[in-house]
C-alpha cells in the first residue's frame, strides 16, 4: 500500500516541476504600417509612461544600472544626448533598434513600440 502511495506522490512532484518551469512569451501582432503616416506624440504623456513602466525597474535601467536611465526624471536627456535616438534615419536608432529587438519582450505592444518609434520619426521633441 505504501509503494503505490511514494510512487504516486513522485509522479505528482515530477509532474509539477516540469510543467511549472514553463514562460510562454506570446508577442502580439504587429500594429500599423511603420512607415505610414506618424502620430504627434508627447515626450511626457506617451513614451515616458511606456519606459518608465516598462524599463525603468529595480536592477533594469535606473541610475547605477544599465543605461540609458529611464527614470521619468531624467529619460529623455539620457536618450536624446546619449545617442540613443537618430531622427535623421529613426529606424536606425538604438532605442528603436532595442525595443523592436532583444528588448521586446519588455515592451510586448506593438502599438506601444510604434508610439515609441512615431515619436522619433517626428523629430523627438520633449513635449
């Protein structure tokens, strides 16, 4: 009576490690042609929101970690003066090149990364 009582606990314990190791990651589908016509954008009201939520965590990009510091504070000298922003050819840049890259599991949404990349194409103005 015991064996089949060990042996079926070993099974149950087996079962719930394998199956709870598992991270799906599902990335949505992609938004709207990138290269229609851009939105205006504000700095403050809708890309700083997007990197201070997303990016801007303990350990991720906050002052003494990886750069750029994305802290609402400071995020957008840390990209415009950090190089990390090209509005002269946007899809080039390293912060649009990052999100749309290694980085986008952070920032999962598609329409969130186009706001990011609208705001670059329309010159990356702190409004």
């Amino acid at each position: 009576m015991k064996r089949p009582i060990l042996f079926f606990s070993f099974c149950l314990i087996i079962a719930a490690t394998v199956t709870g190791c598992y991270k799906d990651v599902n990335l949505p589908i992609a938004a709207a042609d990138p290269n229609g016509p851009p939105q205006q954008l504000s700095f403050k009201n809708d890309v700083a929101p997007i990197l201070n939520t997303n990016c801007a965590l303990s350990g991720c990009h906050v002052a003494g970690a990886q750069k750029p510091d994305l802290r609402a504070a400071v995020s957008y000298i840390s990209l415009v003066n950090g190089g990390y922003v090209n509005t002269l050819v946007p899809n080039q840049s390293i912060l649009y090149v990052m999100i749309n890259g290694n980085m986008q599991e952070h920032i999962p949404s598609a329409v969130d990364r186009k706001k990011v990349y609208d705001w670059i194409r329309t010159g990356a103005l702190n409004n």
